[in-house]
C-alpha cells in the first residue's frame, strides 16, 4: 500500500464491537471526523451495515469478523486493518458482553465468556494495538470503560468485574508506558447507562426484560466522548453528570452505596411491564450473523435519552432520594452491628 505523507494522510483507528450500539455510532462519529475506520466484530450483517454508515460518513472502511476472546483472532484482525488502510492511530476496545441474573443463578461457563469478551478482549486489543504503536512509538489506546467498573451493582457481577479488571490493567499499562517514557497514550471513557441494543441480545435468566438504569444517555453522546478521546487521550473522560455524582458518592460513602444498590438497582435494571422468557442471548454466538438483523447503534429506550434531565429521570428523583436515605439508615445499622 502506497503511504501518504503523515500531515495529510486520513488517520485511521480501530473499534472493537463495532456492528452496534457505542461501537457502531463511534465508528460513525470518527468517520464524520476523517478518520478511515477499522470495525471488529463477530455479527456478520451487523459489521457489513456498519461498514457502509462509514462509507457514507466519507471514511473507507476495513471490517473483519473476529472474536475478542480469541487472541489470534484479534491479532489476525489488527493486521488486516493496518495492512489494508494503513497505519493504526487509535485502537478503541469497546466490545462486552453480559448476562442479568444474581450470581446464584450463574453457571461457570458464563462467567467465564463475560470475563473474556469483557476484559480479555480488551487485553488482546491493547496487546495487538503495542504490536503495531511500539515500533514507531505512537498511537493512543482506549479502554471503553464503565461507571460499573468503579461501582458494581446486582444482576450484572460479571460484566461489573470484567470492567474492574480492563480498568486495573489499563491503569497499570499507563505506568509502564511512562516508565519507558513512550509516547503511547493511554486513556478510559467512563460511560453512563447507554440506550444500545444489548438490552435486547444479552444474555438473561430475569422474568422481566432487561433495561439500563436511569438516567440513559444517546449512543451518539458516548461517541462524541470517545472521539474526544481519540484526539486528546485524556487520562479518564467520566461521561454523564449522575455518573460523576456516583462516582464521588462512592469515595465519599462507598457502603451507602453498597445498599442503595441493593435496594434500587436489581428492579431499576428491569422492565417490570415487560415479562420475558430467560434468553440465552448473544454471548455464544451474534445474533447479527448472516441470518441475523442489524441492530444499529440505538436500543429501545430513545425516549428516556436526555439523561438527568429527562422527564423520566426527573420522576423518580424523589424515590430516589428516599432509597439513599434509606440507605443511609441500613448503613449505619450495619456499622452499629459490628
């Protein structure tokens, strides 16, 4: 391939779980902003129908089919891409996988593939993205993080601690790149709850449909902050008002927390009116395959979208107040109990 000079060359970065929800409106966001835009996912429709949002943004497009999980799939991948669009910029590890039910109820084997999409899959592309960046020293790294990595909540323990452990490792990557004074960025974009499809394709042994907790926020919200990522690598980019909230909560009160959750968040991750059958979801297999449909960025939820100040969000500030202060309360029980 024909090189271009560095100053007026397209750069090009690469996103993880790119067939939908984040994944996909980052690969739209970066295309709008002149990158070309290398898309790994297992989903073959899902992939293609993203391939084809970049093409229509202006950016030329490499999608390859692989699993996160894989190590010589994720390898097989990044030099695919690099070979066929150039030079990587920006690797975006972005894809998860999940499954809502309590721990009791989880089989080994779930865990299991939660931990490997979820944070194995983010190693292998930091492991694939140094392959490419060491030698000329540079590119920035994301790690497509979650405020579930600083606060873990019911009926998602697995996915909680996947976030935990990317976020332990990039941290610890981040000071080893310093110590070898390398010029390799990298940074973690903390999201908020996100209207994406997985709230229809995971995995779930629930009675009811599975939901994000308010307050949601627009999958092009979480892209524009991942954009901002890939051109200014900052350390942590905490995205959402009530996620930093949380997140200062937690350090301030983290046991208070620890009830609140117990409280709210197992029914405020389900759909109450919605019962559903357990599903077995995407977590073995993509439910955008050949035979599949395209899923697109956005989930269900486009109405509840304007984050703490959307009306839905605003109607439940009061039973919100009262399951911290109830919460409060149980804490300082348990203290008193010790």
């Amino acid at each position: 391939m024909q090189q271009t000079d560095s100053a007026t060359r397209r750069r090009v970065a690469v996103v993880t779980g790119a067939s939908a929800g984040v994944g996909r409106a980052t690969a739209v966001r970066l295309a709008q902003g002149g990158y070309d835009v290398g898309l790994i996912s297992r989903g073959e429709h899902g992939l293609r129908s993203a391939a084809d949002d970049v093409l229509a943004h202006g950016g030329r497009a490499v999608a390859v089919q692989a699993d996160v999980a894989e190590w010589p799939e994720v390898q097989r991948a990044a030099h695919e891409i690099e070979s066929r669009l150039g030079q990587v910029d920006v690797w975006i590890n972005n894809a998860m996988t999940t499954v809502f039910a309590p721990v009791s109820e989880l089989r080994a084997d779930e865990v299991r593939r939660v931990t490997e999409v979820t944070y194995l899959g983010q190693v292998y592309g930091a492991l694939a993205a140094l392959e490419m960046m060491r030698p000329r020293n540079e590119g920035t790294i994301i790690s497509v993080s979650s405020a579930l990595a600083h606060r873990s909540i019911p009926l998602q323990v697995a996915y909680c601690g996947g976030k935990a452990a990317a976020r332990a490792f990039f941290d610890g990557l981040r000071t080893e790149l310093i110590h070898e004074h390398s010029s390799i960025r990298i940074s973690q974009v903390v999201l908020p709850a996100v209207n994406t499809p997985q709230f229809q394709w995971s995995s779930s042994k629930m009675p009811y449909a599975p939901r994000p907790v308010a307050p949601v926020y627009s999958p092009e919200l979480a892209a524009r902050a991942i954009f901002h990522a890939a051109n200014h690598a900052p350390r942590q980019r905490i995205v959402g008002t009530w996620n930093r909230v949380v997140l200062a909560m937690n350090k301030i009160a983290p046991g208070v927390l620890d009830h609140a959750a117990a409280i709210g968040s197992w029914d405020g991750q389900l759909r109450l009116d919605q019962p559903l059958a357990p599903r077995s979801g995407n977590a073995d297999k993509p439910l955008d395959g050949s035979d599949g449909s395209d899923f697109g960025a956005t989930g269900p939820f486009r109405e509840e979208e304007g984050g703490v100040l959307d009306k839905t969000f605003l109607r439940t500030v009061p039973q919100l107040a009262r399951t911290l202060g109830r919460a409060a309360a149980d804490r300082f029980d348990e203290v008193l109990r010790r």
